[in-house]
C-alpha cells in the first residue's frame, strides 16, 4: 500500500507564563506593590502532536464526528497534570486526580522537539506582562537538527487578561476582583512543520485567534486541540501544479505546491530584501553568504529576521547553505555568536553595540536601515560579486514592480475578502517567479562553465583551469568560493549530473547564445517574438522537463 503523504502539523505548542506565577504577581498587582511588572520566565503550556486517533474505535466512532471530544489525542499538558495529579493524602495513601477523569492519552512529545529552547525562541525578548491589551504579533523560526534537516514555526503571541486565566480561582477567601486595573499575560502559539509555509501557516493561526478571543480559559485548551486535529488532516500538495486549499473560518488557505521534486517550497514574499536593501548591498550580502562568512542579522522586527534571511538563502538556489543557520536567537541565546565557524544568525537590533564591540570578523546586517558592515571596521574589505554578473542582476532587478498597490491602481474597491488575498497572491506568485529567474540567471552567471572543467571518470574538478578564464578582477572572489561547503555541495551534484534549475537555465542560456551567433553569421528577418519585450523569457523563465 502507498505511504500517505505526510501532513501539514508536525506539532503545535502553546507557551506562556507559569500559572501560579501568574497568580502571585496579580495579588501583588492589585494591592499596587509593584514598581514595574517583571519579565517571567515562559514555559511549555501544552504540545499537540498527531496522531489525534483513538486507540480503542468501535463503528460508532467511525462515523462520528471527525473530532469528537472522546478521541485520545497527543497531549503534554495532560501529562503536566498527571504528574503534578499525584498527591499524598492525610491518611498517607497517594490519589491521582486526573486517572479517572482524563480521557487523553499521554504520551512524550516528538522526538525532534527541543522544548528546552522552544520557550526562549517564542519569546525572543522575554515574556513581559502588561497593563492594557497589546496587538497580536508573529515572528518565525528555523530548527536545525544535528543532520542538517530544518523544520520550521510560525509563532503568534497575542495577550489575554489574567482575570480571565484564572476564571473562578479564588485567592485567600475571595474571587479576583476585576474592577481593579488589569492585568494582560502573552501566549504563543506556535506552529511547526516540516516545509516552510510560513505564509498559510500565518493565515491559520491568524483564524485560530478569532476562536480563542471569546473562548472561556475553561475551552482554551479544547480549542487548540481542535485546531490542531485539523491541520494535521491537511495533506501537502505534490511537486507539479497541483496546490492544496483548504476553508479554515473566516479564510481559505492555499497551500503552494514545489515546482518539482528537487525545487524548494516557496511560500514567502520574496522581493522583501529588494525593499531592505539597495541593489550595491543586496550584492554585497550575497557575496558574504558565497563566501561563506559568520554573518549576523539585525532588526527591531522578530518576523523580519527569518522572512529576509530565507529569502536570501532562496536566491542562491540550487546552492544549499551548508553552515549553522538560527535566524531568531534570544536574549539568551547571544554566546552562540561566539562560534569560531562560519554561520548565518539574527538578533533584535538593541544588542547591535553588544555584538559589535564584543565580537570580532563578524559582517553585520542591519535590515531596518539597509546597511551591511564589519564588526572591525564600517567598510567591507571582502571580494564582490563578478562584475558582469552584477550588472546584468541589476539591470534585471530595476525592471522589477516591486509595489502591490501601483500594480492596483485600476482597479475598484473589493468586498470579498477571499477573492482580495487571492489577487494579492497571484500577484505575489508572478513576481516570485520574476524574482527567482533573475537570482537564478545571477548564479548561473557566477558559476557558468564549471560543466567545462569537471572530470567525470575521476570525479575532479579542475580549478586552476577554471580560475584561468576568469576575469583578473575577480580571482579573489573565486579563490574564496571554491574553497567553501556551499560551492563543494554544488560542485557534488555537477559531478553527480543532477539535472536541476540550474543546468536548465545554464543549458537554455548556452542554446540562446549559439543562436545568436548563428544568426550574426547568416543574418535572417527576425520573427515578431524576437522583437517583443517579453522574447527574452526564452532563457530566464525556469523551463520544464
């Protein structure tokens, strides 16, 4: 029997404040003794893990309602509470509050998930109370196994009112009394999957919050559970044209689907490094990552840490970065900018001055402000990017329409909200599609004629050979790739022939060139395609096989 495609939801976590934390804190709170509210320490609220199936089914289950309240879930917060359920009687015998009433199967969590860090990675800044409701705010996460394998999260934290976390608690005789000045703690929920669909995972967790404002703290629990069977359901589009839409009230999601079976997932924006930075410094950062450089990210906004830099990363496509990649670390976190290896990391911009005074051969990237310098000297002192390359990705990328709403003018005010994000998506996918042709052009640019100098029978490549019909001007540049993981890996699959984006594209650029010399030769009356805006898209689109 075929193996079933794997599904969206590989866990979905919720983090927050200690409970009784929480409580004391409130006391205090109320009888003013507090100066200023502290920052807490967040813990693992609850891990939903599929799969959300009962062990014992019957044919009544089997008709049942597809997430019917009896089902055994993966559930850690029911195993919290089993282990703290245990307690001694007065006459020494010991009970178990939750074996008679629990009907959720308790079970460890994933075995991939490091819920020691996931805490600090939700709340990169610390957890911190407040005083009045604060707006619902996402950011996003990478994890990196010890194989190299990524999944990846998508994190909400959105505030809710003590008062309302301890529904029906009573303190020393008396209920809370919520006349008094609120209170408001953070949650995050936070989503992780195998593949990057940081897009539609936002959308789900953008619907999830319309369900968990109203909800009683009683159903908060209940609620996630469900919106966690759910999303394991969804399956993942395979490679092709197929993609993979799903009605999660009040949205549709859509689910992209790869290109082929080697071609990333891309569910991202991926012109937001072209409004960060100029086109000089775009070039500039990617020469760092060719170069493999110990590179660090700044900015003021968590999502916009992860959302560039795995932009960047899909540039270089089908060049894999093969170094250490965390593009959230927390406050706490900050020691791993001491790693002596090349690596690609990102910080909250107020630990800028710390990480540049403390930390030595580091290229930092501020994203707010669109500037890349050294930790040792504000000008880079590194080799760029070949000349002709650079040129021809700039004179491509200023022809980009970068701005949704130009591209918009004409058109009318929508009223159907489904139908406005399906348009804002088609035309985020053409200018993805524009956006990945013209990286894709600058890579093969860089790195044509490597086919050329490669050894197949004894699986070598030449390199001196090669860095002879290299520009003078741009030797160091090359001196420096050859000697990285990224270009070893790319150079892997050239030896290995693996037909992908690149050799495409190389092979189309080298058929277009002998036709023009071709026709340079025998002069011929060109067709009407050849004289259009569009003729060039003969060797820049990504062909199919």
């Amino acid at each position: 029997m075929a193996e079933l495609p794997s599904g969206l939801l590989e866990a979905c976590v919720v983090v927050g404040a200690p409970s009784d934390k929480l409580r004391d804190i409130y006391q205090l709170h109320q009888q003013n003794k507090l100066n200023e509210l502290p920052l807490l320490e967040a813990e693992v609220l609850q891990v939903h893990a599929p799969p959300f199936v009962s062990k014992e089914t019957n044919s009544s289950q089997l008709i049942g309602p597809a997430f019917s309240r009896v089902q055994r879930r993966r559930s850690f917060i029911k195993k919290k509470r089993r282990d703290r359920g245990a307690e001694v009687l007065p006459n020494g015998e010991t009970a178990n509050r939750t074996e008679a009433s629990s009907a959720t199967e308790d079970i460890s969590v994933p075995k991939d998930l490091d819920l020691i860090a996931l805490p600090q990675l939700c709340f990169p800044g610390g957890l911190q109370l407040a005083s009045e409701q604060r707006e619902d705010s996402y950011h996003f996460l990478v994890f990196t196994d010890l194989f190299g394998n990524r999944t990846h999260g998508v994190v909400v934290q959105y505030y809710r009112p003590v008062q309302s976390c301890q529904e029906g608690a009573i303190l020393n005789g008396h209920r809370w009394n919520s006349s008094k000045s609120r209170l408001y703690t953070p949650f995050a929920v936070c989503i992780i999957s195998k593949f990057p669909y940081y897009n539609a995972l936002r959308d789900c967790l953008s619907c999830l919050l319309v369900q968990l404002r109203p909800a009683r703290q009683a159903d908060f629990e209940e609620t996630i559970k469900e919106f966690s069977a759910k999303l394991s359901l969804v399956p993942l589009p395979p490679p092709g044209q197929l993609h993979v839409c799903f009605s999660l009230r009040p949205l549709q999601v859509v689910l992209p689907s790869r290109e082929d079976q080697d071609s990333p997932v891309i569910d991202i924006d991926l012109h937001l490094p072209f409004l960060c930075f100029t086109h000089t410094t775009l070039l500039q950062v990617l020469s760092c990552l060719l170069q493999e450089q110990r590179l660090v990210f700044f900015s003021a906004d968590w999502a916009r840490l992860t959302l560039v830099a795995e932009s960047l990363l899909l540039y270089l496509q089908p060049l894999s970065w093969q170094q250490p990649y965390v593009p959230v670390l927390s406050r706490g976190m900050l020691d791993f900018l001491m790693a002596p290896t090349a690596f690609l990391m990102g910080c909250h911009i107020s630990h800028f001055e710390e990480v540049a005074a403390e930390t030595e051969e580091l290229i930092l990237v501020n994203i707010d402000d669109g500037i890349i310098q050294s930790s040792w000297t504000e000008a880079i002192d590194l080799p760029v990017i070949p000349l002709a390359a650079a040129e021809s990705f700039v004179s491509r990328a200023e022809c980009l329409q970068l701005h949704y709403d130009l591209e918009m003018c004409h058109l009318g005010a929508g009223t159907d909200a489904n139908a406005l994000r399906c348009q804002r998506r088609d035309w985020q996918t053409r200018l993805n599609t524009q956006i990945r042709n013209i990286t894709l052009e600058l890579v093969v640019n860089i790195f044509s004629g490597v086919q050329d100098f490669l050894n197949h029978e004894h699986r070598v490549f030449n390199s001196e050979e090669f860095l002879r019909t290299r520009e003078p001007s741009d030797q160091s540049f090359y001196k420096k790739v050859l000697d990285t993981h990224i270009f070893h890996s790319f150079l892997r699959d050239r030896l290995n022939r693996k037909r992908d984006s690149f050799s495409r594209m190389e092979q189309n650029m080298s058929n277009h060139a002998h036709r023009n010399r071709a026709m340079s030769a025998s002069p011929r009356r060109p067709i009407i395609s050849d004289l259009t805006r569009t003729g060039y898209r003969s060797y820049t689109t990504l062909p199919t096989d």
